[in-house]
C-alpha cells in the first residue's frame, strides 16, 4: 500500500464502476490509485454567490475521475489525472490554510474516489481547528453507502444532476446508470444536510443541486427539475448552469459541439417559474462567473 493511502478498499467499490481492483497495484475507471492526488488548491471566486462571497470559496482539486464526460473542461484534471500526491497530513494542511486565507468553505471538488482518505483528513483538520463549512462539490454519481461515510463531516453538498436521461449519461460518460444513482445520491445527501440554510448571505449547511444545461437537452432540465420538486420540494435551492463549451472530446459529438442558444437557456430559466422553484441562481448564457438569483422580485 502507499505510505499516504488510508483505507481504500483492496477491491474497490467506492463508486457505481465498481470496478473491483487493488487499488494499490492497478488503476480502476477513475485511473487513480490508492494515493490521493490532488491538482491545486487555491481560493476560487467562481462559485455561486453564496459559496464565493467576497473572500472567495476554498477549493482543492482532486485529479481523476469516475465520471470522465467527453466534455470535460477539466479535462486535464479528471481525465488526465495532473497532479501531486498528498498525505492525509497534507491535505489536513491546505485545509488549514485555505481557512487562514479567509476563504468562507472548503470546497472539494470531484473526491469520491478518495472518500476514505477524505474522512481521515478531515477529522484532522476539524481537531486542528478547521470551522468553516464544508462543501462537496460532485457529479452525484456516487454510492449511498459511501456518502454515509462523510455523514457529520460534510456541511453543504453541491452535487451536479447531470442526466435524466440513461442514453445521454451512456453515450457522453459511459454510464447508463447514472440517474438512478445519482437520484439514490441526492436523496442520501439531503437525508444528512436537509434544505440549504443560509446566514448572512453564506450557505451554512444543507444542500444546492447544479444542473449543467447541455446543447439539446432542454427537455432534460425539465424533468429533472419535476424530480427535484416532487422527490425534495420546491423549496431545495438549484444552479441552473449555462457555461457549458464545447471542448476536449466534445467535437466528436456534433450534436453538443455547439454553445448552448438563448431560447435553450430561456426556456430552462422559464421551466424553474414553471414549477415553482424561488431558491438558488442562474448562470448567464455562456458565462462562468455571472450568477443572477433564481427569485428577483
Ligand atoms: S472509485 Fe475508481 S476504482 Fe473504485 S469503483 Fe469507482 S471508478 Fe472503480
């Protein structure tokens, strides 16, 4: 085992893969072995206003990933697997630090293939002093069981809703079961964290679910919006997101080798009005930093 690994499973099935390896002496779906590697940690002032602030959101990168989209922009990152392995001490610093620097929340990004290493950092980090909340920040394809592990630990999940749709979540990710893993995900989540509560304009603990709106797949958001209002409430605080480009791989797929068109990002803003949602933000039309909130009376 590697000296900075702590208790990924021999077998792993973290994830939905379940691909089954020793993670010690072969790579799974994700390629990443049992040593966490992470790419950069940084304060990030991109986030949703009440993730950001004004001090900034203190995100750490993790590279690989169980998802891998052909779309990926950060492809370098997830597919790639650029990074540096760190020990749980490491890691249980940057934490440390990122607070220090002011940012409102750790914010880790893209980690469930490291969860095990993740709970031993962060209970360090805690006893070390760490207050601000904490977020994940995932794509929900994600196990139950695992999720569980982060119970207590984790203050605001940020999990994407990528897919409704089985064929798209196969043909883009390899990954036909993502829906059903991801609603299984969303509802462990909220099971841990309930509704997003916010104070003084930062989000505390609870949880806020992304949609990414994909070229054509308008219809989509729509659904997974009606799942979200019938299976959570109208209440749950969603990011409707409009920076998808097109790049790395998504030139072999001619129909999302294109921006997203303002009457796609028009209809989406207009199914929340529809079903009722008041909670959470909508990114401007290719933007990846313009937020306008979802209720603006
Ligand atoms: S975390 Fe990686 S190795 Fe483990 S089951 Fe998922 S994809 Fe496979």
């Amino acid at each position: 085992m590697n000296a900075n690994a702590v208790n990924i499973p021999a077998g792993c099935t973290l994830c939905p893969r379940d691909c089954g390896v020793d993670r010690t002496v072969a790579a799974g779906y994700c390629k990443s072995s049992d040593a966490v590697r992470v790419s950069l940690h940084q304060l990030h002032f991109g986030e949703e206003p009440v993730l950001s602030g004004t001090a900034g959101s203190g995100t750490i990168f993790f590279s690989h990933c169980a998802m891998r989209c052909v779309y990926c922009q950060n492809y370098r990152i997830s597919h790639e697997g650029r990074g540096t392995v760190r020990s749980a001490e490491e890691l249980c610093g940057m934490m440390l630090e990122l607070q220090e620097l002011g940012a409102h929340n750790v914010n880790l990004v893209t980690a469930g293939h490291y969860v095990p290493s993740l709970v031993s950092s962060l209970r360090m980090a805690r006893k070390q002093g760490l207050e601000i909340p904490v977020v994940w920040n995932s794509s929900a394809y994600e196990k139950p069981e695992t999720l569980r592990l982060l119970q207590g630990l984790v203050d605001i999940y940020l999990p994407d809703f990528r897919y409704y749709d089985p064929a798209a979540a196969a043909r883009y990710s390899g990954a036909p079961d993502y829906p059903s893993w991801a609603k299984k995900a969303i509802m462990e989540m909220y099971r841990q964290v309930g509704h997003l509560s916010v104070i003084d304009g930062m989000a505390a603990r609870g949880i806020m679910i992304r949609l990414l709106l994909l070229p054509g797949h308008a219809g989509a958001v729509r659904n997974t919006l009606a799942w979200i209002r019938d299976a959570l409430s109208a209440e749950t605080w969603v990011s409707l997101m409009g920076q998808y480009c097109p790049v790395f791989r998504a030139h072999d797929f001619p129909e999302i080798d294109r921006q997203i068109t303002e009457q796609e990002y028009r209809l989406c803003r207009g199914y929340l009005d529809e079903l009722g949602f008041e909670n959470g933000f909508v990114q401007e039309a290719g933007s990846s930093a313009d937020y306008t909130p979802v209720f603006t009376d």
